[in-house]
C-alpha cells in the first residue's frame, strides 16, 4: 500500500518510538482477580479470568492506530483472542443483537460501542500484549479492545464487560464529547457538529470572552476576536480560520483539533493548553508562548503554507519532543530567525 493510502487524511505520523497516553492513565483495578464478563443478549452470561483467556485460541493482528486528536502510530503488533471468540461461546442472539458496548474498569466506568456487524467484519480484538510484550498498565493490560480501523478512542483500555444489545448505548466520549460514533479515520469522521445555539454564540463573540465555556466545532472564521480571553475554556475542533486572534489568552484551555489556519496569533498566550492535533498552518505566531502545552499532533505547516515562527516564539523541550520529526525541523529552523 502507498504511504498516500496509509496514513487517512490530516494525520501526522509519529515516530515508533513514542505512544503517547491518551484519556484515563490508570485504571480502578478489581479487589479479585481481573474478570472479563460477556452479558446481555447471549444464553449464557459468562465471566472470563486471566487464564481463561490466555487459553482461548490467539490471533496476532499487526495494526496502524490513528488517534482523533491527529496522531498515527504504524506497525504495532497486538496479540489476544477475537471478540468472536468469546460472544460464540456466550452464545449471541443473531436476530436480535445490534450493537455492542465495552465498559472499563476505571474510575468514570469509561465506554464505548460498535455496531456489532461491523465489529465482528474487522476482527476486534481483546488484546493482552503489544510487540511481544504483555501490555502496560497504562496503555490498558492486562486486557484491552483493539478495533481496527476506527480512531483509537474506540479501543477501550482495561476492559471489565462486554454488554451484547439490541439499542446502541452510546461511550463516554460519543455521549456528553462530541465524538462522532462511527470513527472512522478514513472518512474523517471525528466530531458532531456543535450544538450551541446562536444567540450564546453571540453574546460569547461579542464580549470576547470564552473563558470557562464548553463549546464543540465553533466556527469563528475571519472575525475579529483580538484580546479573547479563552482561558480555561474547552474548544474543541473550533475553526478559527484567519481569525484575528493577536494577544489572546487561551491558557489552560483545552483546543485540541482547533484549526487555526492563517489566523493572527501574534503574542497569543498557549500555556498549559491542550493543543493535540490543532493545526496552525501560516498562522503568525510571534512571541505566542506554548510553554507546558501539550503538542501531539499538532502542525505548524501543511502544503506550501508555513507559520510564522521567529525566536520570539516560546516552546519547551517537552511540547518540540511531541511533534512529528518534519513538523520539528521546520520550527528549529523557524525559531533560530
Ligand atoms: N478506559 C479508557 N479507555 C480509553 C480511553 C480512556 O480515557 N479510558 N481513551 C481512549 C482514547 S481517546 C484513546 S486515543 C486511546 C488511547 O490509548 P493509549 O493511552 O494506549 O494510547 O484509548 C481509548 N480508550
Ligand atoms: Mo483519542
């Protein structure tokens, strides 16, 4: 396959040795042993452990994952038994069953769901090692779901149930976060629109301010919003497309995904911001500060479109450490102008 096919569309591709940690780092383990059970629409309710599993038949499933926020990692190798597996041996209702949901062992009972036709044609898998090694705890082991060809918020870390259902119960990220329910990475299909109503939107413009508000998908396209003050704010997939958005405060806020293409940052303030896959492609960014912002993902070029980078810029180790390798050598050499 070519690398064009490879890699779906506004992706950045990671180098292999970085993974980073996406959402909950840790899990709420169980008092007991680690139990995987199968419930809902089978004939037999079934709970599995850790040698349960290890004993069913093992398939090994080389896998690309791409992330929402704009990351992709190639060549990983996950090992573990087929979801297939264990809802035959539950014995699933074919007429009926529809959907499938996932809960986690984690403090927020962390979900998600697929329709179960699709997850049964991509083979998802519940993983319990990655290239050979068991999985760490953070990256979901001992036991995790792997789907395929879906953005990775759909492979659930720490897998507690495997719910088989007739309605769709949506995630945790679908449900309250705007995340599309069907994920897929070549489609783009990443978030649902905004559901703001006009006159908030409005209001929040002509005030200039957004700090603290949650709001998905905005789009503020070429409008002035000089001095904004988005501290705090959850921004999610906003479209600040040439916007004017010199000597904002966006610190602390939560951007990831936001485009800010052509937009004026000029002396915009990024600290502590979470900026996983915003792009800033030809955007003016001199003396906008990013120090402890989070930058996977996150792009300062596309095609023939560069930002406008200069040593008044502000980045530390750890934000230049999360870019792709090509994003990286054109900001090093921005930043020594
Ligand atoms: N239990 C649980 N599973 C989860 C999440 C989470 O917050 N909790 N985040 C999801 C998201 S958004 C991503 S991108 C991947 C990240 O997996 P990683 O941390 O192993 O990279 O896990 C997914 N599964
Ligand atoms: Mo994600």
């Amino acid at each position: 396959m070519s690398e064009r096919k490879r890699l779906p569309p506004n992706q950045q591709l990671l180098d292999e040795s970085k993974w980073p940690i996406i959402g909950e780092r840790l899990c709420q383990a169980p008092t007991g042993p680690w139990i995987v059970s199968v419930t809902g629409l089978v004939s037999t309710p079934l709970k599995f452990n850790l040698q349960d599993l290890a004993q069913l038949p093992q398939v090994e499933m080389p896998l690309d994952i791409h992330c929402v926020t704009r990351w992709s990692r190639y060549n990983m190798t996950f090992k573990g038994v087929l979801l297939e597996t264990l809802l035959e041996k539950a014995g699933y209702d074919r007429d009926r069953a529809q959907f499938v949901s996932f809960q986690a062992y984690s403090s927020r009972n962390h979900s998600t769901s697929l329709v179960l036709s699709e997850a049964l044609e991509q083979k998802v898998l519940l993983a319990t090692e990655v290239d050979n090694s068991p999985l760490p705890d953070n990256h979901g082991g001992p036991v995790r779901v792997i789907t395929p060809w879906r953005y990775f918020y759909k492979s659930l870390k720490w897998l507690k149930e495997i719910k088989v259902l007739e309605e769709d119960e949506l995630g945790y990220w679908e449900k309250d976060n705007g995340y599309h329910n069907h994920a897929d990475p070549w489609k783009e299909e990443r978030y649902v629109i905004s559901d703001i109503d006009i006159v908030t939107y409005r209001e929040l413009l002509k005030r200039r301010d957004f700090s603290h508000q949650n709001i998905l998908s905005i789009d503020a396209e070429k409008r002035n919003l000089e001095g904004l003050n988005a501290a705090s704010a959850s921004l999610r997939n906003a479209r600040f497309h040439r916007t004017q958005l010199a000597n904002a405060n966006f610190t602390q806020a939560n951007l990831s995904n936001a485009e800010f293409i052509k937009a004026n940052l000029y002396q915009a303030n990024f600290t502590g911001a979470d900026l996983e896959g915003a792009n800033f492609s030809g955007a003016d960014l001199r003396f906008a500060d990013f120090t402890g912002s989070s930058l996977f993902g996150s792009s300062f070029f596309d095609s023939g479109n560069y930002a406008l980078i200069n040593h008044t810029t502000k980045f530390d180790q750890a934000g230049l450490a999360a870019i792709t390798p090509e994003q990286l050598k054109f900001v090093e050499k921005s930043l020594t102008r």
